[in-house]
C-alpha cells in the first residue's frame, strides 16, 4: 500500500480515535457539561486538531528528521503541545486539562495506529 494511503488510513483512525477519546475524557472524566462545551464544538476542535497535526508529523517533519525513533519522539511530543494550545484556546478549558485531553487522545490514536499497521 503507497504512503499516502496509510496516511489516509491513519487520518481516519486518529479522527475516530481521539474523538472517541476526547468526548469520553471530557463528558465522563471531567464531567463538564454541554452547556460549557456543547458536543458541535468537542466535535470540530477533535477534528480540526487531528487534521491540524497529522499531515506535518507525516510529510513535513520527516524530511527534517530521518531516524524513525527520533521522529516519533519529537513529533507526537510536538503534536501534543500543539493541540493542547489548541484545546485551551478553543475549549476554553485550563492548561492542565488541555495537556491531559491531549496527551489521553494521542496516545490512544498511537497506539491504535502500531496495532492497525502492525496487522500490514
């Protein structure tokens, strides 16, 4: 299968995945209501961060950083900062709560990904 179509595999896996994860953490976890974050813009911000942050960690970053292990260490890292920013700033949520959406919801679509192209 060519690159761009894992990619595409991979960009739909992370939308379900940190989706999932996200309305989870925030609904159940947090319990914060849709009256603070109605469910159109968990809905919007989830998508927008995966498609925000997926094609640099998959087309950009790799023509800087050419050592698989050093790419996925610099890069989730990177994509967890950057939608935490974006979770603060959308969901109007604490920095703290930010991180952690993120980084719950990264890790779950890494790890969904090395099952999934594991089965390849």
């Amino acid at each position: 299968m060519i690159y761009e179509y894992h990619f595409l595999i991979a960009l739909l896996v992370t939308v379900m995945m940190e989706l999932t994860i996200l309305f989870a953490t925030v609904r159940y976890l947090f319990k914060i209501n849709r009256n603070l974050i109605p469910d159109s813009l968990l809905l919007f911000t989830g998508t927008f961060c995966s498609f925000s942050t997926l094609p640099y960690l998959w087309f950009v970053l790799p023509m800087f950083i050419r050592t698989y292990s050093h790419l996925v260490a610099i890069g989730e890292v990177s994509v967890v900062l950057v939608e935490a920013v974006i979770y603060y700033f959308v969901l109007k949520v604490r920095m703290d709560k930010a991180l952690f959406f993120s980084f719950i919801c990264n890790i779950a679509s890494f790890l969904a990904g090395i099952y999934l192209f594991s089965l390849f």
